[in-house]
C-alpha cells in the first residue's frame, strides 16, 4: 500500500516526465532493485528516468517534499548493493541512464565533458575517437556509467599510474538535496578558491547528492604498448619485480595485476576458450602492462631485456610477451575472466582489502592461514592491483560443499580476513565502497573523530536524510 504522499508525488512524477520517464508497474521496477551480486531484492516505489539536469533536480525536490527517499543509480554494477533501496516499495530510483551525452573532447585541454549516465566505455571510445585516453578501465565498463564511477570512486587496472576516478575529476555538476543544481563544471588545472567541493561527492555514493556531469582529465592515447604474463616463484619476488619495472621507468608502467595460481587454474577450467601459454602452473602469475604515446618505441624489446633479467635473478620463472593484439586480449582475459570463473566454481565470498604495499605477502600468507583453517578445502583466490596494494581476496567455496553452508561461514571468514588487514594497517574495502554491506565497518574502523565528521558533513549537506538513506554511513 503506497501512502498518500507516495501516490501524490507519482502523480506529480508522471506529470513530469511523461511515460518514458517513469516506470511504475511492478515488472518495470523490479530490476532496479536487485544488485549486480543478488544480494539484495527490494522493489522500488517508482523508478524515474529524467532525461536533463532540470528534470533531476524537478525530481529531487518532489521525492524530498514528500519525504521519499532518493536512491541515485548509474549502471548499478556496486558491489555492496549501493544503488538499490534499502527497504521495499518506499524509495525512488533515480536512473541517470537518459543524460548519455558526451558534450565535448578537448584533445589539447586534454579533457572530456560528459553526463553522468554515459557508460565508462563510451566516454573511453569517444576519447579515443579524439586521440585521446580516458585512463580509467574496470571489467564493467559497458555498464558502468560516469556518475557511479565518481560516486563510487571506481579504481581499476590503470589507478598505479593514473590514479582512481578522484584523481581525474575536475568539474562536476550535481543536483543536491534541496534541488538546487551546483554549476562546477570547471575545466581548470588550478584553482584554490576555498573548500575543494567537487571531492566531496567523489566516493560518497549517492549520499550527498546526485551528479550530473562531470568534466575529466584525460592522457595522450599511448601508441605503443606491451603485455606480458609473468610465472613468479612468491608475493614477494612479484613486489621485486613492481620495484624493477618502477626504477627502470615509472612513467611506462600501466597496469600490474597479480593472479594465484588457483584463481588461474578456475579461468582455465570454467571458461572453454582460455588457455595458458606458459608450458606449467605456478603459483604466482603477474601480468604486467607496458605503454607509451611515443610510437617510435619498441616496448616489446624493452619489456623482454627487463624479463630476461629478472629471470636470471630469480624473480620471474616463466614469461611470455604478447605478440599481436589478439594475444594482449588473451592475456588480459585470463585477469578478467576471474569474477566470472569464480562465479561458476559455486559460493563466493568477497574481499576488496588493501594494506601498504610492503605488507601485500604477509597479508596474502596470513589471511589464507586463517581461511585455511576456518573451512576445509576452501579455495583461497587473491588477484587484482598489486601495484595500488589492493587485492580482491575472495574465496570460493570447497569442491562439492553445500553453498548455503559456506555461506553460512561468511561472516567468520570475512572476520578473519578483516583482523589481518587491520593489523596490517589497511582498508576493509579499497574500491568498492561501502554501499549497504558494509556501514558497520565503517563504524567499527573509521569511529571517533572521523565518522563524526562524516556524519557532520552528511548533516550539513543531507539534513533530511533522504538521499540513498541507509547506505556508507552506519
Ligand atoms: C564485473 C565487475 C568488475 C568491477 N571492477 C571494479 C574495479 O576494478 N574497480 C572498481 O573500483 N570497481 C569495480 N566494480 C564495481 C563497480 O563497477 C564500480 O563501483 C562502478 O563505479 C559503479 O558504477 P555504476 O554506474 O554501475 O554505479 P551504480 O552501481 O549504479 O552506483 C554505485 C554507487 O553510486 C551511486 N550513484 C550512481 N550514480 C550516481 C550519480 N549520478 N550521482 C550520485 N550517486 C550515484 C549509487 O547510489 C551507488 O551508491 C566492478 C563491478 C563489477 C560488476
């Protein structure tokens, strides 16, 4: 049963935004409210789907006059649930899918003014299309959108030499809580005029506001570039390897993924069309990324001179250098390939930890002593962005166990790994956020003066607690 309000602000809603702009039948509104991993299944209220910043604004100030409260959602790939509602029938989705305009490339600016609802991958192609790298990938990018990366502060594989979503943004623009619109989409490189406000919305998942567009840094499209998937004999001799690649030329280094040999053996076995192109297993694997705007540089000789020598110093058992585009994908398949092989294996449990990156082996080596001896026969799968000290340290569930009662060890098991990293003076969560998952770390991680100031700035910004109620802070 909707409540007075509730039916009052549709009517206003459709009156608004016509028929492509509200969904409100129960099949329509049904899939905006499960997340990417099923964790959470809570009908919206409605679904709106402005096409402008006025009409986001026009929505937000009627959602707020009937104290209905706003869930923002982009391409809803959050992997904590943080852009579905938290209860049933009583939040509005705000989908930013309709404001997909790329408004302008700058190639000598080097900048890109887009929507928030344009996918990570078309604002990616219409840089390229000007010469031009948006230089933040993730394996969602087709469905990821601008205005959730921001608000999620997505990293991925580029963040070691280009930094997270944060460090690309220089204007935004975003509808806040009361309706009103912020103009900042600026373009400048500097600008110290007081409180640095754009950085406020990027990460705070949809809590403060809702953004509507964005201007971002981008970088000269490299011409040259180099893959090669490295065999290494332990954590530590693949941090050896990130100090050698770093001294050689810091400035080459685009991406350094680590994968276990388990996680590696899961993409061989549940994904048909992958293979190894190293003659055995290890237990280590890296792959490695080389690239340069400089076309006149033969990177691929450059990468092999580096692998030769650390293989005669012992820090890299087997390598193997992409030689065509089609091998590069290859390679690069066996790192993306691991959410989905993990998926198919059964149970899942995950982990987006970071701790400094001196302290990745004896996270790696701690935490899956202590998985190890919580659940017989688990499947300890770390990999992700060595470089960053961040590692995906999910576990999948032993061959032939009952998921339900592997879940059922969740919450010991993400205990466990939470205690090291805590130890380790890390993050419980490096990219993925908080979302609804997650607030009760926050408390017990990010307490005293930190979460009361986040509470200050929620206050201040949000007095009424309607936008994307119940998620990031506890
Ligand atoms: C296969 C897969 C791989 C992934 N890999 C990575 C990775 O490598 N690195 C990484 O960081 N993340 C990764 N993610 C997580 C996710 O893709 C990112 O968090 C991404 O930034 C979310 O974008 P989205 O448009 O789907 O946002 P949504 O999931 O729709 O929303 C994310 C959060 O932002 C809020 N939000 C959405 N749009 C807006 C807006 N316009 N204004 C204000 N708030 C808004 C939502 O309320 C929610 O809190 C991955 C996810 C998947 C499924």
């Amino acid at each position: 049963m909707r409540t007075a309000k509730a039916e009052t602000l549709i009517t206003e809603l459709a009156a608004l935004l016509g028929p492509a702009g509200l969904l409100t039948e129960a099949a329509d509104v049904a899939p905006y409210g499960e997340d990417w991993r099923r964790l959470y299944n809570h009908r919206p209220l409605a679904v709106a789907r402005p096409a402008n910043t006025a009409d986001v604004a026009a929505v937000v100030r009627a959602a707020v006059a009937a104290g209905v409260g706003v869930v923002p959602q982009g391409g809803n790939t959050s992997l904590v649930g943080g852009a579905v509602p938290t209860v049933p029938d009583s939040q509005l989705v705000l989908s930013l899918s309709r404001l997909r305009t790329v408004r302008a490339v700058d190639p000598l600016e080097l900048t890109l003014t887009a929507e928030a609802g344009v996918t990570l991958q078309a604002a990616q192609e219409a840089a390229a299309a000007a010469g031009c790298l948006l230089p933040l990938s993730i394996s969602a990018e087709g469905t990821a959108q601008l205005g959730g990366i921001l608000a999620a502060n997505a990293g991925g594989n580029n963040t070691l030499r280009y930094g997270n979503a944060r460090d690309l943004v220089l204007g935004l623009e975003v509808v806040l809580a009361d309706g009103s619109v912020w103009e900042g989409l600026r373009r400048l490189r500097k600008d110290n005029t007081g409180y640095c406000l754009r950085q406020l919305f990027v990460g705070s998942e949809g809590t403060l506001g809702v953004i509507t567009a964005c201007v971002l840094k981008l970088a000269p499209r490299p011409r040259a570039v180099a893959v090669a998937l490295c065999a290494v004999p332990s954590v530590a001799a693949a941090l050896a390897l990130l100090g050698r690649l770093q001294n050689f030329d810091a400035s080459l280094l685009q991406a350094f993924e680590y994968m276990s040999g388990e996680g590696v053996a899961l993409v061989l076995r549940y994904l048909p069309d992958t293979r190894l192109p190293l003659t055995t297993p290890a237990a280590h694997y890296v792959l490695v990324e080389l690239a340069t705007p400089r076309p006149d540089t033969a990177l691929d000789a450059v990468l092999e001179e580096l692998l030769a020598a650390a293989m005669e110093a012992d820090v890299v058992t087997d390598a193997v250098l992409a030689r065509s585009e089609g091998q590069r994908a290859a390679l690069w398949r066996l790192r993306e390939e691991h959410s989905e092989a993990q998926k198919r294996a059964g149970a899942n449990v995950k982990n987006d930890v970071s701790v400094p990156i001196a302290r990745l082996p004896e996270l790696i080596a701690r935490a899956s002593a202590a998985c190890a001896a919580l659940v017989e026969g688990i499947r300890i799968v770390p990999f992700g962005h060595l470089g960053d000290g961040n590692v995906h340290f999910n576990l999948v569930q032993p061959e032939g166990m009952d998921p339900a009662a592997f879940l059922a060890r969740e919450g010991a098991l993400m205990e466990a790994v939470c205690a090291v990293v805590r130890d380790l003076d890390g993050s419980f969560s490096a990219e993925h956020g908080v979302g609804a998952l997650k607030p009760p770390l926050l408390a017990a991680w990010r307490g005293g003066p930190e979460l009361a100031l986040m509470r200050q700035i929620k206050n201040a910004l949000d007095p009424l607690g309607l936008m994307n109620p119940g998620k990031l802070l506890p």
